[in-house]
C-alpha cells in the first residue's frame, strides 16, 4: 500500500464562538458560501454570498425575499420575481460576527449548494459566532487522490 501524502492548506471558512480561547471552532474547505437567515418580526429570509478571497470576505450579492419592519432593501436594489436583489458600496468584510438564540430560526449556512443551519457547526448555546477567511489545516489524501 502506498503512502498518503500531505495536502497544502486551502482556503477555508473558520467559525468560532465563545470567550478566547472560543469553546467551539470549525473550518470549512471552501472559496465561496452563502449565509441565509429569516428576520425574526417579518418571518422574511435574507440570503447574502461571500467569496473567500485571502483574508478577505467579499459580499459578492445579497437577497431580502419582501420588505417591512425597517428591513428595506437597498435604493439600488432591483425587485425580480418577488426578490430584491443587491450589492453594497463596501463588501469587503474582515469578519462576520452573529449573534445567535434559541428564540429564533438558526442561521443556514450553504457550501457546495448544499445548506446546514449553523448549529451543524457550532452549537447555538456557544454564543455570538465568528465567521472568517482562513486556512484549512493539511488533510491526507491518498496518492489516488492526488492524481
């Protein structure tokens, strides 16, 4: 049997929650993802997608499915079957920090158009959570893998 050899770092999405050292943390392999959430008056969802870039988040568009209890879109926002659809004048984020309750809906995060609620992750009792650009530590692959 042949040997595995050890993969570079990738990019990742990091999450953490908890007093430093947070008590919860995971890394998610990915270059892009989307972070959905319903406002918790409205009952409206909100649908925002990042792209990794370095140490970057960029906000690449965002979506508010209605409108109301001071949750309007955007001016430049554009209404497409039901969605307003929009971009920000500054989407470059360092981080992402939500606040979390066992009150309301979990966040969802997507990754590969496949959506969890943040809780898959970290627990909602862990607190208010980081999102971050990071790097995901070496994996082992197989030399089947690597090919």
């Amino acid at each position: 049997m042949a040997a595995a050899t050890v993969v570079g770092l990738v990019a990742a999405l990091c999450l953490s929650a908890g007093a430093p050292p947070p008590t919860s943390a995971a890394a998610i392999a990915t270059t892009h993802f989307t972070l959905r959430w319903q406002h918790s008056i409205e009952k409206t969802a909100w649908e925002e997608d990042y792209v990794i870039a370095g140490a970057w988040l960029l906000l690449s568009g965002a979506r508010i499915h209605g409108s109301g209890a001071g949750m309007e879109p955007p001016p430049d926002a554009v209404l497409q079957d039901g969605v307003w659809h929009y971009h920000i004048a500054d989407p470059w984020r360092r981080s992402l920090v939500l606040a979390r309750s066992e009150f309301v809906r979990d966040y969802e995060l997507c990754v590969d158009q496949s959506c969890q609620p943040l809780s898959h992750w970290i627990p909602v009792a862990a607190g208010t959570t980081k999102l971050q650009a990071c790097k995901a530590a070496p994996t082992l692959m197989s030399p089947a893998q690597s090919r």
